[in-house]
C-alpha cells in the first residue's frame, strides 16, 4: 500500500506540473483538445493505456530478473 500512494503522489506531481508552471499554454491546450473528434481522443487514450501498461509489464519484469 506504501509503494501505491507513493506512485499515486508521483502522478498528481507529474499532473500538475504543467498546471502550475503554464496556466495560459494549459487553457489553449484545454481549448484544442475540445475541438478534436472522440474517436480520435480514444485512439490517443487508448495508445497511452496500452503503452504505459507494456511500460509497467518490462520494469516489473526486469526488476523482478535482477
């Protein structure tokens, strides 16, 4: 449970970096994402969920090997 609220604290830092440091370039951004179809933001989704899953997969099993 430690490791996981550590990892679930290192995504909201990563998450909000942009937020905190960029709020302008975060709102236009906010504004382009808006106009894209849905389709096309589930394909994106959908790529970044497999890739950070194939991600998870490679680090625990090479960390596992070592």
């Amino acid at each position: 449970m430690e490791f996981f609220l550590c990892v679930l604290g290192l995504v909201m830092v990563v998450e909000g970096l942009p937020y905190f440091a960029f709020p302008e370039k975060m709102k236009a951004f906010m504004g382009m994402i808006r106009e894209q179809e849905d389709t096309t933001l589930r394909i994106m989704g959908g790529a970044l969920l497999i890739l950070g899953l194939l991600i998870l997969f490679f680090a625990r099993r090479g960390l596992g090997s070592a």
